[in-house]
C-alpha cells in the first residue's frame, strides 16, 4: 500500500514539477539577475521541494511554497557572492604593486616557506603581516572567526620562524615578505 502512496506523491511531484519548473527558473533569473544560476536554483527548489513533498502538497498554495523556496535560495546566492566581492575587493584593496631593491634569496626563502605551510595558516599570516590587515579584516576576508585567525597566525609564524631558522627569521622574513610584490607585500 505504501508503494501506491509514493508513486502518487511521485506521479503529483512530477507533474508539478512541470507545470512549474519554467516559471520557477525566470523568478530565479529575474531575483538574481544571472540565466546560467537560474536553471540551478530552480533545480535546487525543486529538490528541497520532493524532500518535503508530503508537506508541499497539503500546503494551501504549494506554488507559493515553491516561490518562497527559490526566493531564499536567491538571497542566499547574492549573500554568498556579496560576501565573495567583499572578500576580493579588502584582499585587493590593500594591495601594492611596488617593490623596491627585493632580497631575492630571502624572497624565495619565505616564498618556499609560505608554500609549505597549510592554506589557512599561510593566508592569515599573508594577510596579518604581508598585507597589514588587522585579526578582524583578516577574518572577514577569510570568513572564520577572530581567534582561529589569531591560533593560525599563531601557528604559521612558529612553523615560518622553524622552517627559516629562528635566528634570522624575523628580519628575514619582514624584509623579504613586505618588499616582495610577488607575494603581494608592500614596503615598509
């Protein structure tokens, strides 16, 4: 009996799915402004939609449901890419292209050292010491809270200072690090 049940709820998705799949698609086109995104988000309606299918369909206007479901699911799509531009535009913004007279031994040093180090751990010590960006920009930018950026710059630094031999490390890094325009640096 419970077979009969889901190919009903089966044939009934279906059938709302193309009825409606076309007018879902151009809402999420004209919310987000983006054709290639608007097929996706009206695919990703529609699943969250069978996924709770016996809910929708007892709903008094399952259209209005499905409307509400693609109309938050293209916020969260333009949230996700405003955030994405913040993240771009403070990283570039803080950029300086010049370089003068670079150490290019101890460049490549740090620049290798850099290399070695996990991803997060080298952006919160690129962005904190190479690009002046206090724990909070550092953060926004990278989208994790103040203090995982305060342990990974943290963390970074000691394996930097080991990795280029801590009696020399310090000047040798904030010389090579700040100096270099290959690594995003700017003078001092």
């Amino acid at each position: 009996m419970g077979t009969v049940v889901d190919d009903a709820a089966s044939a009934e998705f279906h059938d709302f799915f193309e009825r409606h799949y076309a007018e879902l698609a151009r809402l999420a086109h004209l919310l987000t402004g983006e054709s290639d995104a608007a097929d996706d988000l009206a695919a990703d309606a529609l699943l969250a939609l069978w996924h709770r299918w016996d809910r929708v369909r007892a709903a008094d206007h399952p259209v209005a449901y499905a409307r509400g479901v693609v109309a938050n699911l293209a916020r969260s799509r333009i949230r996700s890419a405003v955030r994405e531009r913040r993240r771009i535009t403070l990283f570039w913004s803080q950029r300086d292209e010049s370089s003068e007279n670079p150490d290019i031994p101890a460049v490549v040093d740090v620049q290798d050292a850099l290399r070695s180090l996990p991803f997060r751990k080298r952006a919160c010590v690129v962005l904190r010491h190479a690009f002046d960006l206090s724990e909070r920009d550092t953060a926004l930018a990278l989208g994790v809270s103040v203090g995982t950026v305060k342990s990974q710059t943290s963390k970074g630094m000691a394996e930097l200072l080991r990795l280029l031999g801590a009696e020399n490390a310090p000047s040798h890094m904030h010389a090579a690090v700040l100096r270099t325009g290959g690594a995003g640096g700017r003078n001092p």
